[in-house]
C-alpha cells in the first residue's frame, strides 16, 4: 500500500513538520510537552543552523533545527537516524555553540540563558550505563554533583529513543505520547486516528500528505527517503557486525559506506561529515 503520508525521520520530513516558519505553532507545541508547565514557550525565532568556531580550526556545527524562544533560550532539536561512535560527545560539543555566542563584549557578568538540546533518535542507546530501565523513551540529563542533585539547571539534553515507544492509541495519556506516537506510525497511516483531534495535529498532517506536495518538493522527499533507507541499513548492518565480531573494522567500513551514499545524493561534506563522524581529510580521499 502506497504512504499516504511522508515519512518524518527523512530530512525532509523532519524539516516540512518541525522546521518552516509556517511550522512554529506544530514545533511549540512539541517542544512544551517536553517541558516543565512553568517553562512554556509562547513563541519562537528560527535561528541560522549553521554554526562556526572562533577560529579556522574549529568545526563547524550544524543542527537540523536551531530556535530561541520568547525569553532568549536556545532549543537544538537534532534527528539522529542511525548509530555512530560518540553520538554523545557530540550533542554535547554542539551545546556548546549556544553558549559561547551569548558572550558579550566588554564588562559581562556570564549570566547564560538556558540552553535545551533535544535529539530524537530513530535507535537505542545500547550502552548507555546505569539506566535502569532499558525501554524508557525520554532521557533528561542535567549536571549533578555527587550527591544528585542538578549543579546547573540552565543545560538540558533531552533524549528520545524512538524505538522504545509502544503505546498503542488507546494507550496515550500525554501530549508527549500523542506525539511520539504521531512521529512513529505517521508514514503508516492511510487517514488520520480520532485520537489527533485537535487543530495542532490536523495542520501537522495536513503538512505530511504526500497529495498535496509539488513535482519538485516531491522528488526531494523520495531523494530523501532513498538516502534515510541506505544510511540506515548501511550503518545498522555495520554495527550488528562489528558487535558479533568484536572488531572495529565493520564499524569503520559502515561509516565509509554511508559517506559514499551520501556523497552520491549529492549530500553537503558538512552534512556527511555530521552523520559519519568522518573528517573532511577522510571525506576527500573517498
């Protein structure tokens, strides 16, 4: 049976759902059933998501969406597709971007605004230590001390692990699981569930219904979801591998075979070098 609708965790899903200006009141809403009642967004600004170091060394940063709301907070929502060594280390290396560019001139006294780095993961951790529960979806992490209690409440990572999520429709409680679960099943959907009754999530599929997409908007959803499907199978085949053998070699290999798939869609360098942790010397020689 042929989608009826787009499929989300494709770039272009992502981005026609959560990142066009005319998508803000879809994004806001996602965003605050996320967070606490008393830190509600009211409106949001689209940001440039590409960001430079201070010097020519340093990496650039890239996120799928970058927005501050009505109070100078900093929101990265990130879709990670597929498995890569460090994907951690990385979130927490763009969170620092945010922070270092609300640096002021002159006499400062470093009072920082919030930042919020969301990533929503189309994968499991598989190794992430002392959770005790392996099939919990969200992941808030803060800075603590010893003792466990948050040094820093103005940094937040906030994880969520798709696959993890099974509710059913009569299962969903919260916002939260109305969209989690709205983000899992939307390319399976042939007409939209009583449950999405409310205007937010009618304008959220309207968005997704592939009918109402032009030639050229079309073709770069099917470009899209060609690169998602290789990238996917590509990087999760190298990783099982690499697990069974007990060898970095298949990881290694995932990662150049996914830089090829890419670089044959005609992905940016930037944007491959992103998805494979591969560097730009590495990406040349390919």
């Amino acid at each position: 049976m042929r989608a009826k609708y787009l499929n989300p965790f494709t770039d272009f899903g992502f981005k026609k759902i959560f990142g066009e200006e005319a998508s803000k009141p879809l994004l806001i809403d996602f965003l605050n059933a996320l967070l606490p009642l008393n830190d509600l967004i009211v409106d949001l600004t689209f940001k440039n998501n590409e960001q430079l170091g201070n010097t020519d060394l340093d990496r650039k940063a890239i996120y799928d969406i970058y927005c501050e709301n009505q109070k100078g907070e900093k929101f990265i929502v990130e879709l990670q597709k597929a498995k890569q060594n460090f994907f951690k280390e990385r979130t927490i290396y763009y969170s620092t971007f945010p922070i270092r560019e609300q640096a002021e001139k002159g006499e400062w006294n470093y009072n920082l605004k919030a930042v919020y780095c969301i990533g929503i993961l189309d994968f499991t951790f598989g190794d992430y230590e002392n959770e005790p529960d392996k099939s919990q979806v969200m992941h808030t992490i803060k800075l603590k001390n010893q003792n466990g209690k948050t040094f820093y409440e103005k940094l937040t990572y906030i994880y969520l692990e798709m696959p993890n999520f099974s509710l059913g429709e009569n299962q969903l409680k919260s916002r939260l699981d109305k969209w989690l679960y709205f983000i899992k099943n939307l390319e399976d959907f042939q007409s939209i569930p009583k449950i999405f009754s409310d205007e937010v999530f009618h304008q959220a599929f309207e968005k997704a219904e592939l009918a109402k997409f032009g030639q050229a908007e079309l073709a770069s959803y099917e470009n899209s979801l060609k690169v998602y499907r290789d990238l996917k199978g590509v990087i999760d085949t190298a990783f099982d591998e690499g697990k069974l053998e007990g060898k970095m070699e298949g990881l290694i290999e995932g990662k150049l075979e996914m830089a090829r798939v890419m670089k044959a869609a005609g992905e940016s360098a930037e944007k491959i070098a992103k998805y494979t942790g591969l560097s730009m010397d590495e990406l040349e020689k390919l």
